[in-house]
C-alpha cells in the first residue's frame, strides 16, 4: 500500500512539474502544498525525536537491569568460593 501511494506521490509531481515548466502551475497551490509538507516533516522530525528519547529511556533501564542481574551473578559466584 505505501508503495502505491508513492508512486501516485511521484506522478502528481511529476505532473506538476511539467506544469511548472509549461508556467501553467497555481503559485498559490503551490506554497500551500509546501507548507503542508514541511507541516508534515515538522511532526515526523517530533514524533521520531520523542520515539528516541522513550527508547534510549528504555534502553537505559534494561542496561541497568543488565548491570544488577551481572552484580547479583557474581555475589552468588562469590559465595559459592567460601
């Protein structure tokens, strides 16, 4: 499904930009169209910056999970040498 609406994506543009050479193409949809993708950008760029901080936030706890389960293996290997 993504990679059909890439591809009615590429053919509106390519569309487009046979207008744009033909000087046929609305100015006006044009800035709207920009400003509705870098809108879009905006919001992915915020939504993967906050998806990467509650990973790294994840990964930190299992690392320190990670760290107590290493401490609690040697404490055991270490009673088990008395």
């Amino acid at each position: 499904m993504v990679e059909f609406f890439k591809k009615m994506t590429e053919w509106i543009l390519e569309r487009e930009a046979e207008l744009a050479r033909k000087c046929a193409l609305d100015p006006e949809a044009l800035e709207k169209q920009i400003a509705k993708v870098q809108e879009k950008k905006e919001q992915l760029e915020r939504e993967c910056r906050e998806n990467q901080e509650e990973l790294e936030h994840i990964l930190t706890r299992l690392k320190w999970m990670q760290a107590e389960e290493l401490k609690c293996r040697q404490e055991s290997n270490e009673g088990k040498g008395d």
